[in-house]
C-alpha cells in the first residue's frame, strides 16, 4: 500500500509536469490501451431505489454519444455500469469484479452511500480511484483518511444547513421534525440541521424517526412524527420512501412545512408517485437545473441535454431530471479524461480531479461551478431552494453558501 505521503508526491509531480508534451511516451493504468478506456460504476437498477436507475442509463449513452463522435484524444471509452440493486454486499461483490476480473480504471459515479461504504476502502486499499460517486455523506469529503474517494453530489449536511437557516429566518417558534433513513445517509442530515439550529436545537426539533432502507412502509413513522405537534416536517429519505412519505402526510390533513432530500426531489420518479397535488408547496435544495423549467427554454447547454435525450437517450423520460445528473456528471468525468491526456494512470486521474477550479457543468445552475483541492474534495458548494407549485419546481431567490 503506498502511503499518503508518496500519493501526495505522485500528484505534485504529475502536476508539475502539466498535461504530456508532443511525443511523449503515453501512460497508462489499467484498463486504459491506445484505443480504449475502461471505467465501471454500480448502480440500483433494481430493488429499492430503482428509480435512480436512470442516472446510469443516461451515463452509458453519453459515452456511446461520445464514442460516435470519435472518443477522447482518440480513445473509445468502455462504461461498464452493473447493477448491485442497493445491496452494500452486491456492490462489494460486483465492485471487485470491476477491478480484478474486468481491470477497469476507476469506478464512476457509483450510486448511493450505504453502497459507497461498502467498497471504500476496498477501493483506497488497492488505490482505485472512487470518483464523483452519487452520494453526499460527510464521510466521502475525507481527503486524508480516504485520498482516493471524491463525490459529485451536494453534501448533505451542507444541504440540511440550508433548510435549517430557513427555519430559522422564517419562524421564531417552528415545530421541526425529521423523517431519516437510519444510516450515514439519514443522518447526516440530522447532523446538519442540528449543526445549523445550534443552541435552538433542543426546542425547534420535537421529534425524530428513522427507517430501514429493508421496510415495507413509514406509515407509522410519520403517524408518530404527525403527534408531536409538528408543523415543519424534513423527509431526509430516498425516493420511495419520499413518495410514500408526501403521500401518507396528505392523507392524514397534516399540513406541514415539508422540505425533502434532493435526491428525492425528481418530479417524475417521486412527486408524481405521491400526487402532484400532494406535492404542492415542498421544498429542496439544489445546485442544478430543473427539467420542464421554462426558464431553461433557449439555455444551450439545456438544448444540448434535450438533443441528447432525443438522439442517444430515446427510451428515456425527457421529464425526468435524474436524466439530465447523469447526462451532466458524464460530462465532467469525460473533462476529466481530456484533461489527462496520454497520462492516463490512476495517480494522474486522481491529480487532476482533485484541482478542477471554476468547472462549468450543463446540469448546475448558472453561476454554480466544480471547484476541488487537494484538501478540500467538496466539488460544489453553493446551494438554492425552490418549491413545488404543483407542475414544476420554482426558484426562490437567495443562493445559499454551505
């Protein structure tokens, strides 16, 4: 195992050294040849969370576009993207088949956090590169302890400050409590909350309750949440759970001040599934832009995206905004390759994720960028709210800084 100190050198180096001259000798890791780059990720493509199976369907064709138009400095890029059905224990499984049996480069993009944690330091162990992986625990922002792991994804503490500042701008005397799931996903927005409600915690927040991510239901959990006398409610769960969660507070006539995981926030995989008309007035907070906004109407990156869809995504909802994350984190990735040039080793992969400054993504809201160093993996750090008004999600107007 080559110790941080010697990974840190192999990234000065690498940097100092700047992208390979004209006819020099090209490096490769593996899974890279003159004509090809092989990279893998594991994605839910069935079981709980299924519906994130989108954000990988939209990364392959990305790439397939990609490869049509020739590939990066002239490689084809190879995605192997396996389904682990948000099974921690599949992921490890197929994880090490990406690494040992197919001898990917890296694993991109890989979805979910208590599926992330079962492979991290297996991946930091043999010192494969965990990149821009679709999960926002505080853990993956961990640079010393975890120099090969860095997320894509707002941080979810950083997005539960968010709310928590609303609170506390909004109400004097708000009745807060807290739907999670009972694992660093679920938690960590607990933590964020409480961080930002400081001394007030103790009073603002009246109840909490968790889930597995194995029930069948949270009926009961939100029954109890309901008889705490709560009138602000945050649903920090992941898409079912979110839908069944917005559903079952309609149903009982609570009326609560919902706010809802971002990553929960899709229209189509969460909102319509609880009822758009149970959905009316429920915020969350983003860095990216949301589909069917009308604002976005003669945006050309937005332009770009729909061309996509239509062209190499066909069997994919044009309505469904996981489509437009994994179109937009592909494209980051594929920077990232340009960017290493014939210096395509996992060290250099890794120094050049790891000082990206002012990065443009088609998928981020204008004036939000991609800004990593070597001591900081958070790759987005501004935020703002928008809420559902029934169709569409809306913009409020302040951007909000973790």
């Amino acid at each position: 195992m080559i110790c941080r100190t010697t990974l840190a050198i192999a990234i000065a180096i690498s940097l100092s050294a700047g992208a390979p001259r004209a006819g020099a000798e090209p490096k490769y890791g593996p899974g890279v040849t003159d004509t090809e780059i092989k990279i893998g990720q594991t994605m839910p493509y069935s079981g709980p969370v299924s519906a994130a199976r989108v954000i990988g369907e939209s990364e392959v064709a990305y790439f397939k576009m990609i490869n049509q138009q020739g590939g990066i400095n002239g490689r084809l890029v190879t995605l192997i993207s396996l389904d682990d059905a948000y099974s921690p224990a599949k992921t490890l499984e197929q994880t090490r088949r990406l690494v040992e049996q197919d001898g990917v480069l890296a694993i991109f993009g890989s979805f979910g956090t208590p599926t992330n944690a079962a492979i991290q330091k297996y991946l930091n162990s043999n010192h494969v590169p965990q990149l821009f992986i679709q999960a926002g625990a505080s853990r993956w922002n961990d640079p010393s302890r975890f120099p090969w792991t860095i997320p894509l994804v707002d941080l979810l503490r950083s997005e539960a400050r968010v709310y928590g500042q609303y609170i506390l701008t909004t109400s004097t005397d708000a009745r807060v409590s807290v739907l999670y799931q009972n694992d660093d996903f679920g938690r960590d927005y607990l933590e964020g909350l409480t961080q930002k409600l400081g001394n007030d915690t103790a009073h603002v927040i009246v109840a909490t309750a968790a889930y597995e991510a194995s029930d069948p239901t949270i009926d009961s959990q939100i029954l109890t949440l309901r008889s705490s006398g709560a009138d602000t409610l945050l649903i920090a769960a992941s898409p079912k759970f979110a839908a069944q969660a917005i559903r079952k507070v309609a149903e009982i006539g609570w009326q609560p001040t919902e706010f809802v995981a971002q990553v929960s926030a899709s229209v189509t995989a969460v909102l319509k599934i609880a009822g758009l008309d149970k959905s009316v007035g429920i915020m969350t907070a983003t860095s990216s832009k949301s589909v069917g906004d009308p604002q976005w109407a003669t945006d050309l990156d937005y332009l770009g995206w729909v061309a996509f869809m239509r062209s190499y995504y066909s069997n994919g909802n044009i309505n469904d905004g996981l489509a437009l994350v994994g179109y937009s984190n592909a494209t980051l990735f594929a920077e990232v390759l340009r960017r290493c040039g014939d210096n395509l080793t996992r060290e250099n992969l890794m120094a050049v994720s790891t000082h990206l400054q002012g990065v443009h993504l088609p998928g981020l809201l204008p004036g939000i960028t991609v800004n990593t160093s070597p001591t900081d993996y958070n790759p987005i750090k501004e935020m703002r709210l928008q809420r559902f008004d029934g169709q569409r999600w809306v913009l409020l107007p302040a951007i909000f800084d973790e």
